[in-house]
C-alpha cells in the first residue's frame, strides 16, 4: 500500500535516490497559517511505520526544544524511510523547494504541500528514457584523417615484427590531405595513439608507397589492428630507416619451407639458394636445415656478394649435433673463391682451439680474424653469430656479447673471375666448398641466417638476439595487410 507523506515547511530533506537517505535537522518553521494543515513529526513517523491516519490540524507549530519523550525528530523519520522506501523518483531540489508528495510507487509524482490531495487511482507511469552516451573516438590529436589497417596472420605468434605495406598515397595527396613529402604520415598501434616507429623505403607521392611499420606483437591465428594517421601540415617527418632490420638487408635466408631443394630469399631480393640432400628439422623459429654428412650443402651459386661491400655483417642461429671443443675443425658458412681455395668470409671452428673465427681474407694474401670467447659449445644448445667489417674493423658477437675485434678495415677484392669447377664464387652453409665437394662440416642445424650491406648497431643485435628467443625478419607464411576506409577527425 503506498504511503504518503506531505512536505513539511522548515525541514531539509536531502534525497539519494540509490539507497535512500534521508537526514535532516529541525528548525523553527513559525507560525503556520491556520488551516495549513501541517502534520507534526510525530505523525509522519506513526505514518511511515504503522501506516496510522494523519489528521490535518491548523495552528501547529513543532517545537525547536525540549522535545517531549515521544516527540519524533527528523532523524527518526530518516531512518524510518530508510527501511520502509526501498527507492523513490524525488530528486533533493524539489524536496528542499517544498512541492510534491512522494510515493513508494515509481515514477508517479505529487502536488504541492498543502495543495491538492493525492489522487486515490494508480497513476500513469512513464518511463524514463535510457540515454545512451555519445562516446568520443580516441584519436591523435593534430591529424585529420586516419584509416585502419587490418594484419592477419595466420602462422605463429609475431614479436617486433617489421610489417610491410603498399599504400596509395598519391590518391590522398591529390585531395590535399596529406602533405606532398608524406612527412605528416604517422603510425600508432591498436589503441590508436600509441605511436610506432615506421619507414618510407620508397615511392612516396605514387600509388605504391612501400612503408615498413614496427609491429610490437601479431597474434598467432589471428588478426591486428594498427592505424596510418596523416593531414597535419606543421608535422616533421617521423620517418627512420635506422629503425629497422630490412633496412641494407642483402639477403635473407629463414629455411622455413620445410622440404625441397631449394629455399628463398626472404629479404625480397631473388638470392634463391639450391640444397643438395636437405635435412629439414625444427629450427629456432620455425624449420631449418641440419647438416650432418658430406652430401649435404645449402649454397648460392650465382654472384651475391662477388661485389664485397664496404660495411657489412652476418648474423645466423646455430646448434651443435656434437659438443665441440679443442679438436674440432669445421665451417658453419664460407663464401669462398673455388680456384684459389682463398676464403673471404669464414664462420669457422679452428682445431687449435675452442673458439669461434670470423675470418677474412683480403684478397692479397693476408687472413684476419675476430674470435670468440673459449668455451665448450654444447650439443643441442642455440648460439647466435653477428659479425661485421668495415671501416670501424672486425667485430664478432656471441649472444649478444660483443666477444672479439679484428684489425682489418677494408674489404675483400671484387670476385668476379671463374674457378676450376667453373662455378665462380660460392656462399656455402654446413661446410667448406672446394675442389668440387664438401669438406670441414659442421655437424649441427644452422637457421635464419642474414647478410646486410652494412653494420648492424649493438641495439640491432640485441634485437635479433631477443632475449635467446630469436627474431623472425621475415616470417613465412607471411602476414597479409589490408588497409580500410577513412575516417576523418
């Protein structure tokens, strides 16, 4: 049954409509007009817990003192509407204005005190409407135009992954959106303002930009999303090649096909290499290739490096079949002139020693080399290789440690010439090439294995160091991207 209760001039109601309170404190409201037909407190408490009959009176006037035993205090009414209202649809203005009953049934409002009795039929309730917020697209802030760009992967899980993309940014530009140069181009990642590192490699003002885009993580099976922000006209190009990895790669070799007799080049560049009897196996990250007897080479037997560049490196993962130590001799790569024997570049195990060589031949007899720390090299255990040349020396790091230099700071003579084999010169993996067969193997799984035409800084080696998990540069299958619709700010 509801319960009314009639405003009473003077008091103070504060209202919270979830979990009602209702407090208050009393004051001297004068004297009332005869007829007003005020009820005193005493009333509206009787009324809020027994339901008891309120009878109208004139001249009444609640003391400000000394209140009688029984007298009720708008505390006690506070706490009575506490537990009998579990909610009601009054707000504080209104009950401090002094204008309406209110009712335990929701939605239906009163009349002014001392105005109109209560209607005795249940009253139309309208709903309140359910607003909806309006919620602002986070956006970075100074662009106007951003589109997204959905990655899909459908391999394993991606780390620091360089994306590549081919964008239309002619289009864009010829609607004077975004800047002639590019420079306003920006990447962020899935939260859409978190900034990522990017590079035009070329093409800007066509329609096929290639852009790389450094990509934290790319879920297994799945899909990412990153967006390209542009039209800023005060915007300085954020664009750094010295970001990225596939910046001067050469060649790339990851050996993830899994079978055949051949495997890519995944640096994009064509250094297609042939295999004479492959051993597929479980690599660092995905496949690799294992070498174990003198039938079996990995080689690219046209004219990759027969120009030696002035700066380069190497970098390669590889894992021993056997633990090798002071006796062993072996040759986990060679790029070599056949005629001669005279060896350029050699990742190799002297058997004087237990340390790995990085060594150069400079073409007019003299041998250089940049070795390793001493140490066992375990079967079954991962090691990771960079070497560079160039004109600040030699230098050979061994999982991510900078372990040896070496004082040649030239570069190879240029090869070109033919041998006795007539096959030129020969980038050979698992052993050492010569006199028309294999020899000094290296008994072991060597994999994602990278020449650049330039140092690498010691951030890029820890980089494709990865805490010993190894860095994919380019993963097979690779992800695919695709760019949506524009938005505008």
């Amino acid at each position: 049954m509801g319960k009314l209760l009639a405003f009473v001039s003077g008091l103070i109601f504060t209202v919270c409509v979830s979990g009602i309170v209702i407090a208050g404190g009393l004051e001297g409201p004068g004297a009332p007009s005869s007829g007003s037909g005020l009820y005193s407190l005493q009333q509206l408490y009787d009324y809020i817990v027994s339901g008891g009959a309120l009878t109208m009176r004139s001249g009444f006037q609640e003391p400000v003192s000394d209140l009688g035993p029984t007298m009720k205090t708008t505390g006690d009414i506070g706490d009575a509407l506490k537990a009998s209202f579990d909610r009601c649809n009054i707000y504080p203005g209104d009950v401090a204005a002094g204008k309406i009953y209110f009712s335990t049934i929701p939605g239906w409002w009163g009349v002014r005190t001392g105005g109109t009795p209560m209607p005795t039929s249940t009253p139309t309730i309208t709903p309140t409407p359910t607003i909806t917020p309006t919620l602002t697209p986070v956006w970075l802030q100074g662009w106007g135009y951003r589109r997204p760009i959905i990655i899909t992967n459908s391999g394993s899980a991606l780390s620091d992954y360089e994306i590549p993309l081919t964008v239309d940014t002619a289009g864009i530009i010829s609607d004077l959106k975004m800047q002639s140069d590019g420079r306003d181009i920006r990447f962020t990642d899935s939260d859409e303002i978190t900034l990522r590192d990017y590079w035009i490699e070329s093409g800007i003002n066509t329609d096929s930009t290639k852009i790389r885009v450094r990509v934290p993580s790319i879920p297994a099976s799945g899909t990412k999303t990153i967006y390209i922000y542009y039209g800023n006209s005060s915007a300085a190009s954020a664009s750094d090649s010295s970001q990225f990895l596939n910046y001067g790669l050469a060649g790339y070799w990851n050996f993830n096909e899994g079978s055949g007799t051949t495997t890519a080049d995944a640096s994009g560049n064509g250094w297609t290499m042939n295999l004479t009897s492959p051993s597929w196996v479980t690599g660092k990250i995905g496949s690799a290739l294992n070498f174990n007897s003198t039938t079996q080479n990995c080689y690219e037997p046209t004219t990759f490096l027969n120009t030696p560049f002035d700066n380069g490196a190497f970098a390669m993962w590889f894992k021993p079949d056997t633990n090798i130590g002071t006796t062993h001799s072996s040759y986990i790569f060679g790029y070599k002139y056949q005629q001669s024997y005279n060896a350029f570049y050699v990742f190799e195990f002297e058997n004087n020693d237990n340390r790995l060589a990085f060594r150069i031949d400079s073409g007019s007899g003299n041998t250089y080399f940049a070795y390793s720390s001493a140490r066992t090299w375990n079967s079954g255990t991962w090691y990771h290789a960079v070497a560079m040349w160039g004109s600040g020396g030699m230098s050979l790091y061994v999982n991510n440690s900078r372990e040896g230099t070496g004082s040649f700071t030239g570069k190879p003579s240029n090869c070109s010439h033919a041998d006795d084999y007539n096959e030129g010169w020969r980038l050979s993996l698992g052993g050492n090439w010569y006199s028309g067969s294999l020899h000094q193997l290296f008994p072991g799984t060597e994999d994602e294995f990278g020449v650049w035409n330039r140092n690498l800084t010691s951030a890029e080696v820890t980089r494709l160091w990865n805490s010993g998990n190894g860095l994919a540069i380019s993963a097979t299958p690779a992800p695919s991207a695709s760019i949506g619709a524009e938005e505008a700010h």
